[in-house]
C-alpha cells in the first residue's frame, strides 16, 4: 500500500503563493499538505551581504520539523515528511550570489519567492506569471529533497534553471524518468545522502 507523504509548507514571514496547494497534483505518490506560519531565524541573516543563509535556515526548519512532528495534529501515517520553507528575502549559500531554493538532497528544502516577481525585473506585475514560478521551484526542491538531481530532458521541471527565464522554460511537470525515480525514492524511504543542491 503506498503511504501518502507529508509536506509541510513553513511560510517564514513571507505569504504562502496560493499555486502550492497544486503539489498535491504534482507527485506520482498520495500527498498531504499543511501549513505553517514561522519566522525567519534572525541568526541566518548576514549583515556584510543584506541576504539570508540558506544553509542555517534549512537547519532552523528541521529542527523545527521536530518539534512540529510531535504535535498530535500531524499524526497522518505519512511514512515521508518533508518541510518546505518559504521566504520572500534573497537567499544565499557559499558565494555572495543569490539562490531561487536550496535543498539537501534526502531532506527538506528552502526556496525564495523574492526574485519571482515580475516587477524584481522592473516589470509589470503579472500575478499568475509569479504563481506559476514559485509552483515550479517549489516543485523542483522539493525533488531535490527527495532526491533527484538535475534532469537532461528538456523542459522537465527538474532542469537546471539559472534564471527565471529558465523557470520559465520549464514545464510544470516531472518527466517519466523523474517520475519513475521518484517513486523509487519515496518505496525506499529515503537516502541519506548529505548533498547538498543549489538552485
Ligand atoms: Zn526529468
Ligand atoms: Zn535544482
């Protein structure tokens, strides 16, 4: 019988893109979603940069994820449970640059709405346009969190993106090989591979 898996959507002082909810469509395996609403750890930020580390806030959220395992309201028989956060700060990890998301691969995942936002870009807001956006990068580290790499098929949402513009380029969906590891992924339980996937 397959499990459903549990993702908890953290909101770290950011509003939750309404187009998450679609990630109970996205993954060839039963899924629950629940929403939480945290601060961002001010221990991540970095003054020298004005960004937050992506790294210590994963850190937060598992440590969150803890405690929040405990709470008797998510007593889901979820075999899997992963945290997602979200922020609307820029983010980075290693080199002063910026990140869209950062995950470990095999646990949980962080990604940043800040430069989803047409009008980051000096453009008009387009709000299904940053919907769309932030669905896709939430979908992507979350396959980073259960552990898949980059994929080589054009346009699957597990592609490389650099830019929004590559983001863009994505579909909004895993392609069959992904798919296929994925649910190797989930029926194994998990790998406990500390990798770690920028972007
Ligand atoms: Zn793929
Ligand atoms: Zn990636």
């Amino acid at each position: 019988m397959t499990k459903t898996v549990h993702i908890i959507i953290a909101c770290l002082d950011a509003l939750p893109p309404s187009r998450v909810q679609r990630l109970v469509e996205v993954f060839p395996f039963p899924t629950k979603l629940d929403l939480v609403r945290l601060s961002l750890p001010k221990k991540a930020f970095t003054k020298k940069s004005g960004k937050w580390h992506a790294e210590r806030i994963l850190s937060y959220l598992s440590n969150q994820l803890k405690h929040l395992k405990q709470d008797k309201h998510w007593t889901t028989r979820a075999h899997i449970r992963k945290i997602l956060g979200i922020v609307d700060v820029d983010l980075y990890f290693k080199k002063p640059s910026y990140l869209f998301g950062l995950s470990e691969f095999g646990n949980d995942a962080v990604i940043s709405v800040h430069r989803l936002k047409p009008h980051f870009y000096g453009e008009a807001h387009d709000e299904e346009l940053f919907q769309e956006r932030a669905f896709k990068v939430a979908a992507h580290e979350l396959g980073h969190a259960f552990g898949l790499g980059h994929c080589r098929t054009k346009r699957c949402i597990m592609t490389y993106a650099k830019t929004v513009g590559n983001i863009d380029d994505q579909h909004d969906e895993f392609c069959n090989p992904c798919k296929e590891k994925l649910i190797v992924s989930v029926s194994k339980k998990s790998s406990k591979v500390k990798l770690k996937s920028k972007g």
